[in-house]
C-alpha cells in the first residue's frame, strides 16, 4: 500500500485533477496529471463500478498500486497523478498492465 503522504485523499483535489489536468488515455487505464508544487508525486486511484463488482473493483486497484508502488523511483517528482482503470484491465495480465502505465507515463513525459 502507498504510504499516506503518496495518496490523495480529498475529492477537490481529484476533482482539480481531473478538471485542470491533462489527461492521457491508455489500452487498460486513463491518467490524469497536474503539477502539485511538492517534492513529490501523489496518486489516487479510481475504479468505477462500470468495472465490476467490489471484488473485480479491488482486485484492479490493487494491481494499480502494486506497479505505482514499483515506479515510485522511476517517475520525476511534483504532480498529481490520479489513474482510472478501464473495463479492458481484467483482459490483461500484470505485465501487459505495468507496459501499459509506462507507456502513459512516457507520453506525460515522467519517464
């Protein structure tokens, strides 16, 4: 799990996010991006109940942070990160999900 001070909590600042930032559609996931004027990145992540019930809806956050929390060193620091997951995420495995992110990443320019 993402250690609190990595996560956003607050709906203004999903909202924010989601209304200021730029967004960046992938095969499995879409991400939101917005400078936050901090030495680090913070993320939230979304899964909607179009994606299934809650354990399909679990099932998809927890392999978002699973590769969030693996690419914490990777990214350039300073933005607010919120990643929605598709309904095409449970097609994929891990890998095919993880290239998928840093193919986002790569067009947000983080990587």
């Amino acid at each position: 799990m993402l250690h609190k001070r990595f996560r956003l909590s607050k709906g203004q600042e999903y909202n924010n996010t989601y209304n200021r930032g730029l967004k960046i559609p992938g095969k499995y996931i879409v991400v939101y991006i917005t400078p936050n004027n901090q030495l680090i990145n913070r993320f939230g992540i979304v899964a909607s109940k179009k994606i299934g019930n809650a354990v399909k809806r679990n099932r998809a956050r927890r392999r978002i942070r699973a590769i969030v929390a693996c690419s914490q060193g990777k990214l350039r620091s300073g933005y607010n990160i919120v990643i929605i997951a598709r309904q095409s995420i449970f097609k994929a495995d891990f890998k095919l999900l993880e290239n998928d992110y840093y193919t986002v990443m790569k067009k947000a320019g983080l990587c």
